[in-house]
C-alpha cells in the first residue's frame, strides 16, 4: 500500500521464533495488499473501483467489513469521515502516480 513496515515485538516465555514471527507477519501484510492496495492494478479494492455499472460483484470479507465500517464512521461524523476521497488522493499526487508538476490547478 505505499509503504513499508517493521515490527518490535516482547518475547513471551517460551520465546517465539523470530524469523517464523517476521514470515507470518509479511504473509499476512501480502494477503492485506492483495485486497486493499490502491497501488497494484489487480487488487480487489482496485477491481472494485474499476467496475462499472451497479450490479453487485463479490468482495472479500475483509473487504465489506471495511466498507461498512466506514460507512458507519461517516454516518456519525456527519459526513467528516469519507473514504471516497481516492479523487482528491490522486489529484494532489498522493496515490501510485506522483504528482511533480506543482499544486493542482
């Protein structure tokens, strides 16, 4: 999703191996990426927001939980919160295409 990651985490008694920790970790990060990634064409998010038309199409669970939630969050901010604001992401260079030619106009 743009970015990368690093974990510190306290052993417990018996300690955890590392490396098995750190592969889990980015395994999970990979499943996270492949359906919620608004910079990889063929994840489902991207997919979602590629289709046309109004007809229901399957999405990961993960995927209808966060649109609910934030459906949700947005209900009780009155509109504070809105997670369609991928537009304005892309048109101030924030998202996979940077922007380098000055403010947007």
């Amino acid at each position: 999703m743009g970015t990368t990651w690093s974990v510190k985490f306290l052993q417990p008694s018996p300690p955890l191996d590392t490396n098995t920790v750190t592969l889990r970790i980015a395994a999970r990060l990979e499943e996270l990426e492949q359906i919620f990634s608004t910079y990889r064409p063929q994840s489902e998010l991207s997919r979602f927001n590629a289709a046309h038309g109004t007809n229901w199409i399957p999405v990961p669970h993960e995927l209808a939980a966060l649109a609910a939630e934030s459906w949700r969050i947005s209900e009780i901010t009155g509109g504070g919160f809105d997670v369609t604001v991928e537009p304005l992401v892309r048109l101030w260079g924030f998202g996979p295409q940077r922007r380098t030619d000055g403010l947007p106009r």
